[in-house]
C-alpha cells in the first residue's frame, strides 16, 4: 500500500495483470484518478497508523472462518492449521 501510495501518480507507473501481464491495470486510469486514488492511500496509512485497533478492522474486514494464530507456552505465534500451501 505505501509503494502504491508513492508511486500511482508517477506516469512511469505500471500495475501488470499477474495472470495477464498485457494487461497493464494502471493505464485505464486518469491522472485524476490516479491522485485520487494517491490522497486515498494516504488517508488509510494515516489512519492505520494512528490507531490500528480500530482502523485495520474497518478497512480489512476479520474473516470469521479463520482463528488466526495461536501462542505456545512459550510465547511462539504459529499457524492453527498444519495445511501447506501447494
């Protein structure tokens, strides 16, 4: 989100489709839009920053299905599940 923020406005900017990388997102953007989307960013990092306990729930919603990590005796965060990706 913060190199989003730097660099949007930039003209050189580009946002490629991972899965088409012809598809270049960024360009169907106005400058106008591209500040907009700038000023934004910028506003949610503030914000976030400020105060996270009350901002990062707003802007990401918590997914009930996930319990998140969990701390061993010692004090270790590790994931619930024993799932490898691949």
């Amino acid at each position: 989100m913060e190199y989003l923020r730097d660099h949007i406005a930039e003209s050189s900017f580009h946002l490629y489709d991972p899965g088409n990388t012809n598809n270049d997102v960024i360009a169907a953007m106005q400058d106008y839009d591209r500040q907009s989307f700038k000023s934004d960013m910028e506003s949610m990092l503030n914000n976030i920053d400020s105060n996270p306990n009350v901002y990062l729930p707003y802007y990401f919603k918590v997914n009930e299905k996930y319990n998140g990590y969990k701390e061993k005796d010692a004090g270790t965060a590790y994931p619930t599940s024993t799932k490898r990706f691949g």
